[in-house]
C-alpha cells in the first residue's frame, strides 16, 4: 500500500471527540420556562458537554444515583460555564439545583443505555421534588433509545 493512503485510513478510523452545548435559559424558543436548551443529549463516550449561563441563576449537577455507577458526577458553580466529560455509557440525568421545583432538568444518553432500568427505578425520588413542569423527566426519558 502507498504509504500516504495508509495514513489517511488510519487517520479516518480515529472516532473524533464532540462537544455539545447546552444553555442554561430562563426560556427556550418554544416558550418552556427555566430549562436546559437542549435538554436531551445522544452522545458518545468521551465526548464533551459544555453548559453555558446564558441567563443568571442556573447551574448543572448531576442527580445521584441517576447516573451510570462509573461515571464522573459534577456540581457546577452557579452563573459559571462547567465542561463534562462523559467517561461512562449510559444515561445521565441532571439538574438545575435552585429550580429543580420548576422542572429545570436534562438527560444525557451517551452510546448504549446501560443504566436505564435503574434511573427508571429511582426517578421517584427526583420526580417528588418537581412542582412544576414534573412531565419533563419522563419526555426526556422517552428520548432515550
Ligand atoms: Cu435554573
């Protein structure tokens, strides 16, 4: 094989890590109020998620136990950008911590959900601390495939 047509073979089977952003909003283009945009996420080992402050007030923590048992957690600062790294398959269930009463949550599905059967099982707990907007956790999770 000529040498330059092997490094370009090579080169192509390397999977390039993404970033994906989601904005922390007081409201979304279709009039949702205090949510995630996106607040559902398919994405692939290794790949990145950037949450961005758009608005005040907001931050992104993981939600434990609603997320693969090998993954990395987080507890962003409030009003502060935070870059996850999602080092586990599975899904991944997140919140606003101020306005969890207000629904501000999202899902991450990174390649397989692995841990699905698990969070379906234990969102109860997160589901009773929702007032408003509580239909939010089972459309994002309807997402999941
Ligand atoms: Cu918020």
């Amino acid at each position: 094989m000529h040498k330059s047509i092997f490094f370009l073979t090579l080169l192509t089977s390397f999977v390039v890590a993404e970033n994906f952003d989601v904005k922390m909003v007081n409201a979304d283009a279709s009039g949702q109020v205090m949510v995630f945009d996106p607040p559902f996420i398919k994405a692939n080992v290794g790949d990145t998620v950037t949450f961005l402050p758009t608005d005040m007030l907001h931050n992104s923590q993981s939600v434990p136990g609603l997320i693969p048992s090998s993954a990395n957690s987080w507890n962003g600062a409030m009003n502060e950008k935070i870059t996850i790294e999602l080092n586990a398959e599975g899904v991944y269930v997140y919140q606003c911590t101020p306005h969890i009463a207000l629904g501000m949550i999202g899902v991450i599905q990174v390649g397989s959900p692995t841990n699905i059967d698990d969070v379906k099982n234990s969102v109860s707990s997160l589901e009773s601390m929702i007032v408003m907007n509580k239909e939010r956790v089972q459309q994002y999770l309807a997402q999941v495939n």
